[in-house]
C-alpha cells in the first residue's frame, strides 16, 4: 500500500492563516513517520489560497536529511510549475484536472480544453527537470453541477493523460459522491487497462462511509491512497459545506485489519497525532 499524507490538504482549508513555524515543524514531525509521499505544498495564487503564501518559505526549513518520504507540490497553472521546478526537493508536481467543466473553471479559471494544454507543457517541464506529474481526475466519481458524468468520460479523459505521457494519476472524490458500487466500476475498468500507471485515489467522505470506500477500491486493485490525519481537509473551491479527507488513522486501521504491512514508524505517527491537536485549532 502506498501511502500519500496531505498536511497541504489539510492546511488550504482551514479557517485561519497557520504560521510558517507551525508548518514547518508539524511538516518535519510527518517527514519522520515514513509516508511513501507527503503533499506539503502549493504554488498557486496567494489569492486563492492565502494559507499557504509561504510554502517557499517552508521548503527550505525541511529536514530531507532521514526521511523516505518524496515531496510533492500542488501546481494550478503553467507558472506555478516553473516555480516548483527549481526546488531539488520537490519530487511531484501534483495538478487537479477536472473532468467536469463547471469545476475547472472554478477551480483554475481555465476550460478543460485549456487545461489540457497545460498538461502537456507540465509534464514537458517535468520531463526536462527530473519531476513527475500527479494528475488529479478532480469530480472523478460525478459532480454535483449537472456536468455529464459516466465512467467512459472517466476512461476518455484517463486515456488522454497516459497518452501525454502522464504515468501517476489518482481519481479525486472531490465532494464525496463517490460508493462502493461507483468506485469498483472505475477502477476495476481502469487497473487492468493501466497496467503500467500508478493509479490512485483520493477520496473526500464522511467518517460513517469510510470503511466501505477503503474496502471497495482494495478489493478493485487501487492500493495507492491520499489520507489527512484527523481527516482534516477538503477542496475550498468545490462548495461551501466541505466534505473531508479520509483520516490516516482510518486507513491505518483498515490496514491492520486486513494485514496489509506498512512500512512507517507508529511512534512517530503518534507524535503527529498530537501535534495536529495544536496546529488545527
């Protein structure tokens, strides 16, 4: 199981600005834990996202020296890779693509049309600079917009991004309409298809629906997960009543109930437990 922690998340949404000091240590207590990717940061509009001005200020404070973790970055735009490019640290580049054309324009300002062809010079600069692109199908499981939605429009758009050469794409439940029924569907169709793409997800849900989405995208194959300690977090630019991440703890828990070994430092985890007592208040 690969395991994707996202302070970033967690830290976009919230009600108040946390400080740079807070960040940082908070962020270095999880690069101990020993997820396989740590979501940090974001290198969008300081409009649009206030919480999170200061990630270059972050970055550098990062102690990378002993931790297995790889970095990765949210980007909304062409600009925000180039600035993201230039950090040694920053193994991913993460972009929400919505399949759903009312939410990308929300969300980027730019159509779906356009936003392909953001795509495709992102993962040129990530090519040219030792990246890797993370394609978030944002709406991957409906939307609540009156967009079309089927899971061929999911294959179509999926098949276009592997086509540009995007190789880690997760399907993002951005508001949490996903089930059981919808996400077997999904990702028993694309695993097999995909073969050679890493292919994840990130799901938003209410603490009662967790378990069953967990169970229901394993048992499909999909062994790749985006959590948020305390299942704190949720997309600012999809509605007002936000629906939040699924809680680390919760896949935790799954996992040792299924006897899937994890790889991560359970003192360590525990100690950022607490922490986030102190910094999400």
């Amino acid at each position: 199981m690969t395991l994707i922690e996202c302070p970033r998340d967690a830290m976009q949404g919230w009600s108040h600005f946390i400080p740079t000091a807070t960040k940082v240590a908070y962020l270095n207590q999880l690069l101990k834990v020993g997820f396989d990717i740590l979501d940090f940061g974001s290198f969008v509009s300081a409009k649009a996202i206030p919480q999170l001005v200061d990630t270059k200020e972050v970055i550098h404070q990062l102690d990378m020296s002993n931790t297995r973790s790889k970095l990765l970055a949210i980007i909304a735009n062409v600009r925000g890779a180039q600035d993201a490019v230039v950090y040694d640290e920053i193994t991913y580049l993460g972009f929400p693509f919505s399949i759903s054309e009312t939410f990308q324009m929300r969300n980027t300002n730019k159509t779906i049309a356009e936003s392909l062809e953001q795509v495709e010079t992102i993962q040129n600069l990530c090519t040219q600079n030792n990246k890797e692109a993370v394609l978030y199908l944002s709406m991957g499981f409906g939307n609540p917009y009156g967009d079309e939605y089927n899971a061929d429009i999911v294959y179509k758009w999926f098949q276009t991004l592997v086509q540009l050469g995007v190789k880690h794409i997760a399907l993002a439940d951005t508001v949490g309409v996903s089930n059981p029924e919808n996400i077997t569907n999904i990702y028993k169709k694309l695993i097999p298809e995909f073969p050679q793409i890493h292919i994840g997800a990130h799901f938003h849900s209410t603490a009662q629906s967790t378990e069953e989405k967990l169970q229901a995208a394993w048992d499909a194959g999909c062994t790749s997960f985006d959590t948020s300690i305390k299942g704190i977090g949720g997309c600012p630019m999809a509605n007002d009543d936000l629906v939040g991440n699924i809680a680390t703890e919760r896949l935790l828990d799954f996992a040792d109930k299924n006897n899937i070994p994890l790889s991560i430092d359970r003192a360590a985890f525990n100690e950022a437990m607490l922490m986030a007592s102190s910094v999400f208040i």
